[in-house]
C-alpha cells in the first residue's frame, strides 16, 4: 500500500478516544505461506490504523503433516485459549480475529470461537479454503453455528461469499476483500519492461504434487522434447522432505529448468525478472486465492493456471485457466507456445494483468477500510 493509500486507510478509521483492541489467532510466518502471510499482513494494518493489537501465532514449526507437528500445534491452541479468555475479560468490548483451517482444523477453531462468544468478544473469522464450499462439511456447520449471526465473515470474492451462504444460512454478514491489499502497491508500467528472450516460464509454491510441481515437471520435459527454446524458474522449499529426492532427480534431467530454491529479499525480487508468463497448476483442495498468482499479476505477468478456488476472477482475462482437473501440461504447452511466438499479444496481456491488479488492488482497499472501521467502532449488544 503506498503512503496516499495508507493515509487514507488511517483517517477513514480514525476518531475513537480510547484505542479499539484487536486480538489476531492464526498462524504467523515463519513457516510462511499464503495464510500466515495475509495475517502478518492484517497485524501490520491494524496498527497503522491506531488499533492497539495483539497476536498469537499457532503456526507448528514446519509445514510436515507428521504426528508430532500436529500435537504441538494442539498446544498452542490451549495456549490460544487461555490467551483468549484473559483477553476477553481485560477488554470486553475488543474483537477476536481469526484465520481458518481448510479441514478438521476448524474444530479447534470451534473452540476458540466458543470462548470468544462466552466472553462476549466480537468475532471476525477469515476464510481461505474452498473445501466446505464445494461440499458440505460438518466441521464448518459447528463454527458458523458457533461464530453467531453477528461475526463477520471474510472472503476473498462475491461468488465466494455467495457459496458460503448457500452452504451455511448462518453465516449473516459476508464482506469480499481479495488479498492484493496485503500485496503492496502496483508496479508501475515502466517497471514491466524486460527482456524476454528466450520466453521463461515462472512457478513458485511450497512444491508438491497437489501444488502442481509434477504438473510443471511434464510440461518442462514435453518442451525439452519438442527442443524449444523456452525456459522455467522453479522456485520454493519441497513441502515434504520424503519427496525431495525423486523431484531433485527428476529436475536434473531437465536441461530447461532453473530450480532456485526457497527465494526471499532480492532474489524473490529477481525471480521476476525477465518472465513471459507464469504458471500455477494447483490441484490443492484448499485452494482459495493464491497470493503468488496475485503477485504475478503485480509484475504485469500473464498467468495460465487450473481453476481451483478464486482463480478465475483473480486472472480475468490477463491469461489462460483451464478446468481445475483437466491436463495441465499438454494445455498450457500449447498455449504458452502461442504466447511466445507472438510479441504483441504478449505485450498486450501482459498489459492486461498489470490492469487486473490495479482494479482488484482499489476494490480490497475499500474492503480494508470497511473491516477497520468496524473494529474500531462501538459494539452493539450481544455478540
């Protein structure tokens, strides 16, 4: 957010005598990903806007899905809620804040929201799964029923916010905000420039087989055997060590494929640079709204994708998305081969996604403000 933005996310917020107090629970980097990045993000906002915030950070050391993980990260949620009710009876008219799980996590989440309500604190709950949107599932019956009529219920689209009421009645008030907010300003078009030969191809993730990485492998090995000229940066730590081994194996056949590795400060900013188009072939469950495709777009980059989640109304028409269990490499083959052989359609989407971002980046800077203004304004009885 540039400093006119922020400026007017502050005054739009401003005015209360006493502080507004704001208690987020979730996970914070590191590790990071697109959950605990959105919350880091929150936390930073909601100080600028005169909130005076705490936080507590239930991320578990890794993103390994092993016993132990999990049963540390069950302690930190008993630490959530003991941090929870003190904070209920010290500020009884604060808010709570509070990410949710995708899967059985929410039951916890269950809990810290029942303690909330019992401490009569109000509750804003953000969504970021689209796991119980595309069936039911119970878990999530238990926490809208537990959130109340009044909570407030962040997602990241209309459509999104539309499925979650049809799903679950209970969910009253829904408000859309797309995370570009939590993204930074727009690059501007002077910035977009850059040599493009010969036509790269960007992936980042925490690489998996659910992320897309096998995807991207079988499109970088039907290039290497049409001999062209186009290239690939991977970039991102392997989400499960046990498989680290076989994808290494499996790059080093690649002669087209730069794997960077984990890529923070400048070289996340160089990984950028000198990209015709990016690619992001999800099959992820959970998949919502992915903050690197945001990015891609943020560095004026077409972007071709499966359309899990919010994908599509995050591409619009700055790129390609195809059925999210279609075949992704044979497609995008296909596709990318056009774009890299005609420049000024190239340039034109390219032009399209820098637009894309622009517009989501206005319509979440609004939302912002709503979501601040509510924290800060007096609440009304029974929450």
């Amino acid at each position: 957010m540039n400093a006119n933005e922020e400026t007017g996310v502050s005054e739009a917020v401003a005015g209360a005598a006493t502080k507004a107090q704001l208690l987020i629970i979730g996970p914070f980097p590191p590790p990071r990903h697109g959950v605990a990045t959105v919350n880091e993000a929150m936390y930073a906002e909601a100080i600028k806007a005169g909130i005076e915030v705490r936080r507590y950070d239930t991320a578990p050391p890794s993103l390994d899905r092993s016993l132990g993980v999990r049963l540390r990260r069950l302690k930190k949620i008993v630490g959530a809620l003991k941090v929870l009710w003190h904070f209920g009876r010290e500020h009884p008219e604060g808010t709570v804040y509070c990410s949710l799980s995708g899967g059985f996590g929410l039951l916890y989440e269950v809990c810290l929201i029942g303690v909330a309500r019992v401490a009569r604190l109000r509750v804003l709950v953000h969504h970021h799964s689209f796991r119980y949107l595309d069936r039911p599932f119970w878990p999530m019956h238990l926490l809208v029923r537990a959130a109340g009529p009044k909570a407030l219920h962040v997602v990241q689209t209309r459509s999104m916010g539309e499925k979650l009421q049809q799903r679950y009645p209970r969910a009253v008030r829904v408000l859309d905000m797309n995370n570009t907010i939590f993204m930074g300003s727009p690059i501007s078009a002077r910035q977009l420039l850059s040599d493009r030969t010969p036509f790269t191809v960007g992936y980042m993730a925490n690489l998996s087989r659910a992320k897309g990485l096998d995807d991207m492998l079988q499109l970088a090995e039907l290039a290497q055997r049409a001999h062209s000229t186009m290239r690939f940066k991977i970039a991102g730590p392997f989400e499960n060590p046990a498989d680290e081994a076989q994808y290494r194996q499996r790059l080093s056949r690649l002669a087209n494929v730069d794997y960077l590795g984990p890529v923070y400060g400048d070289a996340y900013k160089a990984f950028w640079q000198n990209l015709g188009a990016f690619a992001f072939p999800t099959r992820y469950r959970n998949e919502t709204e992915p903050l690197v495709v945001h990015e891609a777009l943020r560095h004026g980059k077409p972007v071709i994708a499966l359309g899990r989640g919010c994908i599509a109304a995050q591409v619009g028409d700055a790129g390609h998305v195809l059925p999210p269990d279609g075949d992704f490499a044979h497609e995008a083959w296909r596709i990318l081969s056009e774009w890299a052989s005609d420049a000024g359609r190239l340039e034109h989407l390219q032009g399209l996604a820098h637009a894309q971002y622009n517009a989501l980046h206005r319509e979440s800077l609004v939302a912002l403000t709503q979501i601040l203004q509510q924290i800060k304004s007096k609440p009304t009885q029974d929450p």
